[in-house]
C-alpha cells in the first residue's frame, strides 16, 4: 500500500500543460504568429486539419481551469509561456502578453498554487523561423534575450523554471522529419538545430540563475527505456545507440560531458557548427532535471536505415497494450528511466514532469469513466515510489495534462486529460481520473 505521504511532505505533485496547447486566443492582444500557427495552417499537417485557434480558451476561462486544479487539490501548475505573446517582431516588449502571464501568475497565487514555469515548450516566433530558427546560431542571443525579459518580468513570483520542454521532440519531429512544426526535414537542418538547442539550453539556464540566484532552475527531457529486441549483439547495438538518441543526446552534454559522439556516429557532423568553447557553454549544472515519460521502445538493427542501422520496433506490431498514440503501456519504463538519470553523479534531482495516456473517453450522463487512464496512472506512480525507495532523488510528479488540447499533428483525436473538454461549448467535465487523483492527493485512496 502506498499512500502519497510515502513520498514525503515535500513531493511535488502537480499537472502540466503548455501554452500552444490550451491558450487558444490566436493573433490577440497582438501575439505574433509562432511556428505552429504557420504549420496548422499548412493543409495536410494535423489529423483533419485542426488548428489551435480556439483550443481550450485558456486566454479567457483559466479562471476556472485554475479553479479545476485548486478543487482537484492538486499544488502545482506548471505551464509554458508563450514566445509569441512575450517578443514583439521588433524584439521590443509586448506588455499585453506580460499581463496575461501576470494573471496567470496572481491567479495562481490566489488560489495558493504554486506556478512552474517553462520557458519554452516549441512556440518559437515564427519571424526568427524566417531567419532559420533553430538552425540560426543568433538563436542563442534571441533567446538569452527572451529568458531575461521573462526572469525580469515573473523572477518575483516564479521560484521553480523549466529552460526548455523536450528538446528531442521538437528538434527531431520539427527538423528532422518534418511531422511537426516548422515541419523542416533532414540531417542538414536537425544537426544544427540539435546543436543550438543544446547551447540555449544550458544559456537559459545560466541567464535565470544569474538574475533569480534563489530560484530553482531545470530543463526538461523526452525519454523512453528503450530494449533490444532479442539478445543478438546487432539488435543489442541498435539499442545503445536508440539508447544514445532517445534519452542522452541533450541532457550528457548539459553535464559536461558532451554528445555521445561514441555511441551515434553521425553526430560528428556537428563539428561543422561548434565554435571554440562550445562545449562548456552546453554544459549547466541544473538544480534539477524534469523526465517526461510515457512508455518504452523495442530497438532493432536495420539496413534500411542508412547511416544509423537502427529502428524502432512499434507496438502495433508487438501485440502489447497500447494508448490512442499507439505507444504502449509499460508502467516499468518509467522506472528504468529514473534509475538511468539518478545514476548519473551530476544528476541532482528530479521531478517527474510529465506522465499520462490518451484513451477513448466518452461522456456518458455528465461522466467519463476512464478506467484505463486510472489504472495507468496507479501503475506509473508505483514505479515512481519504487525508484524513490531505491534511492533516486525524484522530489516530485506531475500528470500530462489538465484538460484535453491540441496535441499537435494528432489534433483533438488523443485525450490526455484529467478533465475532459468539450471543444465546440467549451465546456469542462471532470473525469473519473481527475477524481480519483484527487482522492489520491486528499489521502483518502491508496495505491495497492
Ligand atoms: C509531450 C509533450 C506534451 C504533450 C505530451 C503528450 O511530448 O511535452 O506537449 O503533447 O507529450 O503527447
């Protein structure tokens, strides 16, 4: 039995969501166009053409959703600020959008939630993608520019910051192969993008801690354990090196230890875009780490994908439970992932910063009964209480995602929330999920 005062007074628990997803309010209060408002709009990109235009109208209704979350007992809320609403073309100072976040903030502090911020979570203006974006090294100051304006502006009442949300994601989806915005494709595009994100990485990081030295400062990682897909010594390699992709090539080098060249050969290429002293300006000791997670990966060697040899087994094709985004459930990975990171020396803390699942919800009579996201949820907190017992330093976990959003080129098809919206009325429902996280965190249910 594990209750949540197991995992001592000063867990965090919390639920996350981002700014794209939720805010909705395209084009107000003179936000600038970001990358994914260009890419929803591109015909073809996201699963029946939805855009975001609308998503949840958090511009106007958080009032209620941070209302949801404080009913919910859940302490923490952690959201993105939008690069958009912030930066003006002009690179001046938008005050309508510092408002909006001001609100944000002060509502939350209203209501004695505590706000985690992250910086960005893929929003880039879409003025600086004309410039080249993540492939323009002058990112590196566009964006030191953006983290001061937001220290400056929030540091009074922000004490926890996330740099960035799964650099892995946007660079590899959004550079490499082109699924997500800005929708870029290829090696000649991903190995810079890669190599400037590593560098704001870890310059986001400093700028915050220079100007807010009290505050706590992470970043935010994509990760999956990843296995062989039997004992042979090719399968094992294609692992390692899925292994290296997956889950080392952007936190090792904010250790100090750069990237792991060893394992993934063609990384090599980056040397084409390192300049002198590169490598200690990727590297940031962070007070924490954030591990998102939410299944595992099958590896195998391939001939049919050049210069890695390696591919992903997908779970459609191995018969296991899977959630709407096909990926299987495997409440073990989550634990793997926090022994992996824990065991790294320099690695001094952890939250997890993301977990969930989408199934298929439906409202029936006012209710949805989402059996399979409790039970998911259930099992991935127990793994989290396991690694916490066998010493990993993870201080804290927060549920992907409040309410159901637009979850990029899959649209409004996968439901993640612990809320359910309706998305012509807006409406909100709370799932049986959301309340049994609640009873969760009130300590009236345990996990058995
Ligand atoms: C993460 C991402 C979130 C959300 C979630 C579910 O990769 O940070 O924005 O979309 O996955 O797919």
């Amino acid at each position: 039995m594990i209750s949540r005062s197991d995992f001592g007074a000063d867990f965090k628990w919390g639920v996350s969501t981002a700014a794209f997803q939720i805010e909705g309010a395209h084009g107000i209060d003179d936000k600038v166009p970001s990358i994914w408002d260009e890419f929803t709009h591109r015909k073809g990109k996201i699963h029946k053409g939805h855009h975001a235009r609308m998503a949840c109208d958090f511009y106007n209704l958080y009032p209620q959703d941070l209302d949801a979350v404080r009913n919910l007992s859940i302490p923490n809320f952690r959201f993105s600020l939008s690069w958009t609403r912030i930066i003006n073309r002009d690179h001046s100072v938008n005050e309508k959008g510092i408002a909006f976040y001001n609100r944000i903030l002060d509502g939350c502090l209203a209501r004695g939630l505590e706000p985690w911020v992250t910086i960005y979570h893929w929003d880039i203006p879409h003025f600086l993608e004309e410039k080249g974006g993540w492939t323009n090294r002058d990112i590196v100051s566009w964006f030191g520019e953006y983290v001061e304006v937001c220290a400056k502006y929030f540091g009074d009442r922000v004490k926890h910051w996330m740099v960035m949300n799964e650099p892995m994601v946007f660079t590899g989806a959004g550079y490499y192969l082109g699924i997500h915005a800005p929708g870029r494709k290829g090696l000649s595009s991903f190995i810079p993008a890669m190599h400037h994100a590593t560098l704001c990485q870890a310059e986001g990081g400093r700028r915050l801690k220079f100007l807010l030295p009290q505050a706590e400062v992470g970043t935010t990682f994509s990760c999956s354990h990843v296995e062989p897909l039997n004992n042979s010594p090719a399968h094992q390699r294609a692992a390692v090196k899925i292994d290296a992709l997956l889950n080392r090539l952007y936190l090792e080098p904010s250790l100090g230890m750069g990237y792991p060249v060893k394992d993934i050969s063609l990384l090599s290429r980056v040397e084409k875009y390192m300049k002198a002293g590169d490598e200690q300006m990727m590297a940031f000791d962070f007070d924490f780490i954030g591990v998102q997670n939410y299944t595992r990966e099958i590896a195998k060697r391939s001939w049919m994908i050049p210069i890695l040899f390696a591919t992903l087994v997908g779970a459609h094709k191995r018969k296991v439970e899977t959630t709407l985004m096909n990926w299987e459930v495997y409440p073990a990975s989550i634990y793997h992932m926090l022994k992996k990171y824990g065991a790294y020396e320099k690695v001094r803390k952890i939250y997890v910063t993301e977990n969930g699942a989408a199934f298929e919800d439906s409202l029936l009579n006012g209710r949805v009964e989402d059996k399979r996201r409790v039970k998911y949820l259930h099992d991935y907190i127990a793994q989290v209480h396991r690694a916490k017992q066998e010493g990993v330093p993870v201080e804290g976990y927060f549920v992907w995602t409040l309410q159901d959003n637009f979850e990029w080129a899959e649209g409004y098809r996968p439901r993640f929330g612990l809320i359910y919206t309706d998305f012509e009325t807006q409406e909100r429902v709370v799932k049986d999920s959301g309340y049994w996280y609640r009873d969760f965190l009130e300590e009236k249910i345990v996990i058995s």
